[in-house]
C-alpha cells in the first residue's frame, strides 16, 4: 500500500508533525513519519534519522559525530534523497520547517518525478522560492507563524496542508483514453508567434507542452526529457543562456541542453530570444549595463540587447553543446532576426550582432550526417520558418 510520507525534524517538530499524521489517517491515507533531524530524542516515529543517514552516498554515519549543524544538515539532505528514491511506495510527500529544514526536504522532492504530489509547509515560502522548488511540481505553503508549536494558527495552517495531500492522494486524476506523445516546445513572448504556427502543425499527433524559458521553464525542460517522458523537442528558444552568460534573472543554468545530449533523443533547436538578457525593472539593472541599450518591456520586465562579441561567445558555447548530441540534430538559424523586436524597424534589430551569433555557432558546430546547421533568411517568428522547423523535425522522428 502506498503512502505519505512526513518528512520533518523530530527534536524539535514532533507535535506539529504527529498533528499533521493523524489528520492524515483520519482522511484514509496512510502515513509515515520520517525523522530527518540531526540530533536524538525519545519520540515514537516510524523511519528514524539513523535509518535515513545510512542512505549517503559516502559517510553514513555522519550522525555518530556531529561537530558541525550545517554540514550534518546538508548530509541529511543528500541523504534524504537517496532514501527517498528507493522508496517504491511514495504516494505523495509532506514537510514542514523553517529554512533548514525546507532546504533539506525539498532536496528530497525535486528528485522525486513530477506529478507525485509534494507539499512544504515554509516560512520562506512567501517569499523567491525557486532554489527550493526548481523545475519540479512542489506546492509551497506559507506557514504564516513559524512551526514552532500548535496554536490556532499552525493548527489551521498544517491542517490544510494534510487535507491537501490527502485530497491530492485520494482523488486519482482522471486519465485521458487516446494518449498522444508529448511534443516539448520552449517559448518566450517574442517568440510566441513561432510556438503556435508549430502547434498547430503537430496537435493533432502530439500533445504540445510549452515551457516558458524564464529559466525554471528550461530547468523543467531538462528534467522532463531526462526523466524520459519527453522524447520529442522543439527547442525554439534558447534566451536563458543570455541571462547565465551575463547576469540576468531567468538562467536555467549551465546544464541547458545536457539533457539532449545525455539522452540522444533527436533535437530540433533554433536561436530565439539570444538577442536579449532579463533584468527586472530598469533601476535593477546592473551599473556596469547602464549604458547599453535597453528595453523596457513592462514596469517588472527590462530587456537588454546583446552585443555581437556577447553573441560570438554564446554562439561557440551553444555549438560545443551541440557537439555533444549524439542522436539527430537539426539546428536552424533565422538569418533575418532571432526575435519579435530583432526584426527591421524594431529597437533591437542589430544585423551585426546577430550575424556574429551565427558565424560562430557555424564555426564551433562539427556538422555530420547526423549533425546539420541550416540558414534560412527569415525571422524566427515568419510562418516559413516554423514550417522549416516542422519539416527537419519530421525528416528525424519518422
């Protein structure tokens, strides 16, 4: 039987988290309660701390010396996850915390595969929550008053998220009959005109799922094509290695296009956005880009254009990623403008800046039978190259 697991620290959590257990099984669900504290206690609890730290990958006995709070806690974490992973009985997962402990439980979440429900109760849960939540599908609670006790608050508070748990864990999502495959497509606003035209091409065959690359957009991205429920991609939109390369907001990191080449799954990309880095608003932006040209998109969103020696070293950073990909890849460059406001007329239409972002992916990119670039003299966002798109991705998904 499958089941809920509570996952908290029980030396100082224990009658929030034994409250939150028997509200659980009152609604049917059968939970266990894992201890993922550092130091002992006389507690009845299901799965103890021990048990847990036996899972770390090298020391697991971290728990027999603990000289250091921060580190034992980030063993636990790594430990968490393990254990957490060779569970085969996980029916969805709750914690509850302050900052350690909701860093140490969500370590153990974004392992876990989307579509298992998750749920952290945080006292930073009002405030960025993308270093805990990242590209997975973990609900954040605010606890309002910090869990440290039962009061009229945290009671109320901690009793709806067990009854959301067992909600999500009872009530089984309605499946689908005539199950299409997913067709992952990345997309920002000023490549929306892209996405759709290809939507509408391929939603007949395949259910289109479209990631916003805002950079926790491109991070699921990666984790859905690694976790092998994407097996079909049309990576439009690559803007997020602007923001890693120069400091913006929406990076998704490093890894982006790992998983492709991880995975070999054939990979149709192109170049949108790679015009743009993602500020906030205009105040935000760095002292060092003051006088670089920017764009204010909205009252929260600043854009600014990149140069063409920022693109030259993004383009080679793109094309040593792309040598990598062992599977198919069709990489196709939209020679007359990367994005809505890179076309003729528009404030970021900068032809030397872009062709020196396709000079350099075509002088980094080892192109074989396998691996081809393709020129096109059109913008992104015209109906021929989506078509051109369509018709690569079709040439390698037969």
């Amino acid at each position: 039987m499958k089941k809920v697991y509570l996952l908290g620290t029980c030396d100082t959590k224990y009658p929030e988290l034994a409250y939150a257990k028997s509200l659980l099984e009152k609604a049917g669900v059968t939970a266990c309660l894992v201890d993922v504290g550092i130091f002992p206690h006389t507690n009845p609890i299901d799965i103890a701390n021990t048990e847990v730290a036996k899972y770390h990958p090298k020391t697991p006995g971290f728990l027999t010396d603990v000289k250091d709070r921060g580190e034992a806690v980030g063993a636990m974490g790594e430990a968490l996850e393990a254990f957490i992973l060779s569970r085969n009985d996980v029916a969805g997962v709750l914690g509850m915390g302050g900052t350690g402990n909701t860093a140490l439980v969500t370590c153990a979440m974004r392992a876990l595969p989307v579509g298992i429900p998750k749920l952290m109760v945080s006292t930073v849960a009002s405030g960025d929550v993308s270093p805990y939540v990242g590209p997975t599908d973990i609900c954040m609670m605010a606890s309002v008053a910090d869990v440290a006790g039962l009061n009229p608050i945290t009671r109320r508070v901690l009793g709806n998220a067990a009854h959301a748990v067992a909600g999500m864990v009872v009530n089984s999502v309605p499946e689908v009959t005539a199950v299409k495959p997913l067709l992952g497509m990345t997309m920002f606003g000023v490549t929306t005109p892209c996405v759709l035209k290809l939507i509408s091409f391929f939603e007949d065959k395949y259910d289109p799922l479209v990631f916003h690359a805002t950079g926790t957009g491109g991070q699921a991205f990666e984790k859905l094509i690694d976790s092998g429920m994407l097996k079909y991609v049309i990576d439009v939109t690559l803007t997020e290695v602007c923001d890693l390369f120069m400091g913006g907001v929406m990076s998704a990191g490093p890894g982006r296009l790992d998983s492709i080449a991880r995975t070999g799954i054939p990979y149709v990309g192109s170049l949108g956005a790679l015009d743009m880095v993602n500020f906030a608003a205009k105040n935000t932006v760095p002292a060092q880009y003051a006088s670089r040209k920017l764009h204010v998109h909205n009252a929260n969103v600043t854009l600014m254009r990149t140069t063409p020696a920022e693109n030259a070293e993004m383009g080679r950073w793109i094309g040593e990623k792309l040598n990598n990909c062992p599977g198919e890849v069709r990489f196709l460059i939209p020679e007359g403008g990367v994005s809505v406001i890179d076309a003729p007329g528009q404030p970021f239409y900068d032809p030397e800046a872009d062709k020196a972002l396709f000079d350099a992916i075509e002088g980094a990119v080892k192109q074989t039978q396998k691996r081809k670039l393709l020129r096109l003299p059109r913008n992104v966002n015209d109906p021929e190259f989506a078509e051109a798109l369509a018709e690569q991705f079709r040439s390698i998904n037969n």
